[in-house]
C-alpha cells in the first residue's frame, strides 16, 4: 500500500410642526436592521432591551409608514435661485448654538440618524473584509461547510454537495474517504454514530452503527485475554455500511452506488500519506503485528513518510461491490465469509453476526443550556454525561467578565463528575437501569446538588462527588461535521476504537476493529477500577462509548445559530466537546477562538488534571493553588466544528491538527 505510486480541497424621519399647506410626494425608507457576521454573538436579553428601547422612540406615526403619508404636511422647498430669492428669509438669524448639543438631538435629526448608521455599517463592512484578506479562516459564505480530519475527504464532501447531493449523501462519502486515508481512526471494518438535524422540520435523529458483539463470546473468554495472541476476540460485528446505507435511505439525494464510487475513486486514483497517519504508523511498527499488517501498511519495515503517494486498490474494489451489489455485499457476501475468518485469531464472529446485525435509528437525548437546546446521542454514547457537565456549569452563570481561574477550576471539577457517571453508562436494550441514570443525568436538581458539592477554592478527587468505573484510554475516532444547502445538520464520529483496531488486516484489504475492548469485564488488562455491571459483554451488546457528535440548536424556533461539533480523543472528546461549547455558549467567543484556547482534561482514576500546550502558565499557577494536580501534555483533543447563524455558514478546524481541513463556501 505505501510505496511509491506510479501515478502521482437595517429614518425616522422628524416631521417639523410648522408644516406648510402645500403638499408634494415624497419617498421615505426605513432602515429596519442591517446584517451582521455570523460571529456576532447578542443575547436574548440584549435583544429584548433593544426591541423595548425602539419600541419608547418610536411614536405610531414613526412605525407606520402609511400614516406618515396621511397626515404629514410638507412645505414646498425652492427648485430654483428665483425661487430661493422670493423666500422670506427675515426668521432667520445667526447663532452660535449647537442644535447637536441638546438631548436626544439626534433622535431630530433623521439626516443624522441616516449617515450613523450607514458610517456604522460601512465600518463593519470594512474591517471585516480586511479581517478576511489577512486572516483569511475562517471563511463565511452563505451556502455550505464541510469539516473533517482530512482534506481530501472535505473536498470529497464539498464535491457530493456540488453534484446535488444532500448532507448525508456527503457525509457518507467522507466518512468512507476518512477510513480509506485515516485507517488508524476508522474504517469500514468498525462502527460509528450519525447525528442529524432538519432545520425545516425541526426533527433530529440519531443513527447508531456501533459495533456489537459477537453471539459466542462470553465474559469466560475475555478472563485471561492476550490482546497480541488473541486478538480475534477483540473484533465486535462491524456496523459502518449498514449504518450508512441507512442514513441514505433516510437523508439520500444521490445514487447509492455513486455516492460509494465517488469514495472508492479516492482508493483508486491515489492520496498523500497524511502526517498523523504517518506518526500513527511510526509507533506501531515495533509492535508486535501480523505480517499481513506489516506488508500493507509498513513495507520494507519502515513506516511511510507524510507526503508519500499512495493508493488503496484492494479498498476500490471492496467499495465498487458494495457500491454494486448494496449491504448485502458486507453482511451475507463473500466479504463476510473472509472477515469471519479473524476466528484463525481466536475470534468468535459468524455468519449469522453479520445478517443478524441491525442499525439503531432513536430521537437524541436533549437539554436546555442559556437559551439553547443541545443534542447528543443516548447510550450506550457518553452524550448524557456532556448535559450534565453542562447542567452543572450553567448554574454558575459563566461569562467572558468571569476570571478564568475560576471557570477552569469549575469546568474540571464539573467534568470529574460528568466522566465518573459516563463510566456507569452501558447498552440502554439489556439493563434498564442505564436509562434512570440517565435521568439523574439530565435532571437540573440533581445538578444543583452537585453544584453545591463543588468549592470555590478547593479541588477534590472525583469520588468525592460520585463513585466510578474503569474508562478505556487510547481510543481515537475520526470525525466530521456538514452544514448543506438542504438545511441538513450532520455530525459524524466512527472508531475502530484503538489505532489500528485489531490490527487484523483481511485477504481484501479490510481493517478490522477493537471495539470489545471497551466493554467491563473483571481482571481486565491494565485496569484496576470497579466493574461496570452495566457495561458487562452479552452476546448483540453495544460497549459504552465516547463518540459524541453533537448539535446545538434554538431554544425556540428556527432563527439564531446552530453548532455541530465532533471531537477524536475517546473519554478526552467530552471533556474538549464541553470546554468548546462553554467558549462559545457563555463566554460568546466565536468559533475559531472557542476550538483554540487552551483545554483542561482530568484523569479520574488518579486525580490528576491534564493541561494542554495553548494553556497558559498564569492558569496553571491557579489551579494548582486550588488543589488541582496538573500535568502539561502537548494535545489533549481535536476539536472541529461547523457553525450557522441564520444563513451564514463557517467550518473551523483545531489548529492543533496538521491535516484537518474546514471549507466553506457558495454552492450553485
């Protein structure tokens, strides 16, 4: 695979009370609002103060236009110089007064109200087209943004939308171009979650393909588990192509078998080696991995260079199929009888897991935060965890006027708490226990108590607030975000859990994935916390989960802004999720700021709190004052995002990742 290829992204006008009889027509304008940058943050209350204050300005006949047109008496001005000569002048008189320095002059002055504005709006105008010459990102268009881990698979996305396309259908394209370039993040051969938003409906939906396990595993076959010798038993029922095919068949504008193609032709015509996948690939050649890993991935037994041109042939022709022939190419094909064939690993996975294997469409879990609606999927995915995270902070009134000291001290407490109940959660289907934590998780009072368990001036551990469980480190996903001209609202995260997953490569060129290594079984390697009963294995189980894609929306209504964001680092997402939504909810900060500033993750099973590189030393000094210790690492997260107000649209990426790429722009 990575050798060189052959073959080388809006006035009132004062009416004088000495109106002359003459009348004459006249034109009138009302400048009613002007339009503002997407970033331009204002406040339901601000909103409702400003709406008062004109609502006390202007009298009937200032807001009716009509009425203005009826009683209004204008004097006949001068159209010549003989005209000027016969006025009688003898009223006037010198004065040095100055008719600006009485109160509310200028609410009598409509000439003056006229140029205010029309200077304010030009002024606005101005540096904001200078901020895009020199800054350049993020761009605002009207029309779409496309947001991924990759650039070529954002131009991908962007080309689905420019052929007609819907969101989905690009969606679907670019998760498959983020398995084929990022095989470490996700792939075909794992799972994934989708979370959609239909403006004009106001419906939301949540697609499901996490993997599930196997029919023959049992918690017996985990107890002594080598994750190198048997690392068959690591692989769960892949759900990518069924959860895909499903969203087409919800959200679909395209040909199934084109929207597949378009991916595949990234496989077949050749990308560049990207420097994330390469730095995955350096540290796992040392491993202890099967020769048919090392033959495709590390040729010569060096991993590849960023930049080296490659191509995926074997995954070309694996898409084309599927492309041709639908899921059933997947789950009851030639392509099912070569993945079971991980049992020569130890696997348990049948035939009839693949037929058996069923996509999970359910309504978002939901929850107010200042004004706006945020949405997340249900469990067996941490999404609950985040509201309540988020629950928790809005009692605490954060804004930008607030010391950051003491709202990095609040978010991390807040999120101890939140990360402790996500480590609880498991597969709602088999414990209905899981959904009266959920609850607890979205209630407001319950937040309240532990918002009162939380000191101002003292960090504590996290079983202070409330017991937890082992979390599983090490997972990455990739993640993408498409904001479309149908309305649509699409975030997207998939996983082959660890880097590589199994590192189990199939005769086509199929990675399969790790995903039963997040689910709680005792004496489990590397672990030493509590088991979570509701998280144990049973056969058709989907393992707990840190793919949160999330969407925010309105409170009420249609109008305002809309968010989706995606985060790549396992339990880390909801942590860098959070972090970003509190810069962009409450402090009002746009979006490229919001997804730069430093972020905070704490490690509950040892009490210590990451801090990443952008963090600054005068906010460490203070969080350690209070307790908290903290340990500087250079990334913690990846978050990206997309963001609408009203009609314009912009796609940041973190600057923390060298290969994500955001593109916005006007569609046709």
């Amino acid at each position: 695979m990575y050798s060189p290829a052959a073959d080388t992204g809006v006035t009132v006008v004062e009416k004088d009370a000495a109106l002359s009889s003459a009348y004459s027509p006249v034109d009138y304008m009302s400048i009613t609002s002007f339009p503002r940058l997407p970033e331009d943050e204002v406040s339901a209350d601000n909103i409702l103060k400003s709406r008062k204050d004109n609502d006390n300005f202007l009298s009937e006949q200032d807001t009716d236009p009509d009425l203005f047109l009826k009683t209004a008496r204008l004097q006949q001005l001068p159209s010549s110089a003989s005209d000027l000569a016969s006025q009688d002048i003898s009223p006037l008189r010198e004065t040095s007064r100055d008719p600006l320095a009485q109160d509310c002059a200028c609410t009598r002055d409509g000439l003056t109200v006229i140029i205010t504005a029309c200077l304010t709006f030009a002024t606005g105008v101005t540096v904001a087209l200078i901020m895009q010459i020199y800054f350049g990102d993020p761009q605002v268009y009207n029309q779409g943004a496309v947001v991924t881990d990759v650039a070529r698979c954002t131009s991908l996305g962007f080309d689905v939308l420019g052929k007609q396309g819907s969101s989905v259908d690009a969606a679907i394209a670019a998760s498959l171009c983020l398995g084929i370039i990022h095989p470490h993040t996700s792939g075909i051969g794992g799972g994934g979650v989708m979370l959609v938003h239909d403006i004009r409906r106001n419906e939301s939906r949540v697609i499901d393909f996490r993997e599930t396990a196997p029919s023959g595993i049992h918690e017996n076959l985990m107890l002594h588990v080598n994750q190198r010798v048997k690392s068959g038993l690591l692989v769960a029922v892949p759900g990518m192509i069924s959860g895909l095919h499903q969203a087409h068949q919800l959200y679909g504008r395209m040909l199934w078998k084109d929207v597949i193609t378009m991916a595949a032709d990234v496989a077949r015509t050749g990308f560049n080696v990207t420097h994330e996948l390469a730095d995955a690939l350096s540290e796992v050649k040392e491993q202890n991995v099967s020769d048919a890993f090392r033959d495709l991935f590390l040729p010569n037994g060096q991993a590849p260079l960023a930049g080296l041109f490659t191509k995926r042939l074997d995954l070309a022709a694996v898409l084309d199929g599927i492309a041709a022939n639908g899921v059933s190419e997947f789950y009851s094909g030639n392509l099912t009888q070569e993945i079971t064939s991980v049992q020569a690993k130890e696997g348990v996975l049948t035939e009839d897991d693949f037929k058996n294997y069923t996509t999970v469409i359910q309504k978002p879990l939901q929850s107010l935060y200042q004004g706006y609606r945020v949405l997340v999927p249900p469990p067996p995915h941490a999404g609950a965890a985040l509201l309540s995270a988020l629950n928790i902070l809005e009692g605490f009134n954060i804004t930008n006027q607030v010391s950051r000291s003491s709202v990095y001290h609040w978010i991390a407490e807040s999120l101890k708490i939140a990360l402790s109940q996500a480590s609880g959660l498991g597969d709602s289907v088999f414990n209905s226990s899981v959904s009266e934590l959920v609850t607890q998780m979205l209630s407001k009072d319950k937040a309240a108590v532990f918002r009162q368990m939380i000191s101002d001036s003292q960090a504590y551990a996290a079983e202070h607030y409330t017991p937890s469980y082992e979390l599983q480190e090490g997972a990455v996903a990739s993640q993408l975000m498409i904001m479309g001209t149908d309305d649509l609202i699409v975030s997207v995260m998939s996983s082959l859990n660890r880097p590589f997953g199994s590192r189990i490569v199939t005769p086509s060129g199929i990675l399969l994935n790790s995903q039963m290594l997040d689910f709680s079984w005792p004496n489990k390697p590397h672990s030493s916390a509590a088991v979570n009963l509701h998280n144990s294995i049973e056969p058709g189980k989907r393992p707990a989960s840190f793919l949160t894609p999330i969407v925010v929306r309105p409170s009420m209504g249609q109008c305002g802004s809309y968010v989706a964001l995606g985060s790549s680092n396992g339990e880390r997402a909801l942590s860098g999720i959070t972090q970003v939504l509190i810069n962009v909810l409450s402090s009002r900060n746009n979006m490229s700021d919001s997804v730069s500033y430093g972020r905070l993750h704490p490690l509950i099973q040892n009490n210590t709190l990451l801090v990443d590189s952008k963090f600054l030393e005068e906010d460490v000094k203070s969080l350690m004052q209070k307790g908290h210790d903290v340990r500087k690492v250079d990334i913690i997260s990846l978050v990206e995002g997309t963001r609408r107000t009203n009609d314009l649209i912009i796609g940041v990426k973190d600057p923390r990742s060298t290969d994500a790429s955001a593109l916005s722009m006007s569609m046709p």
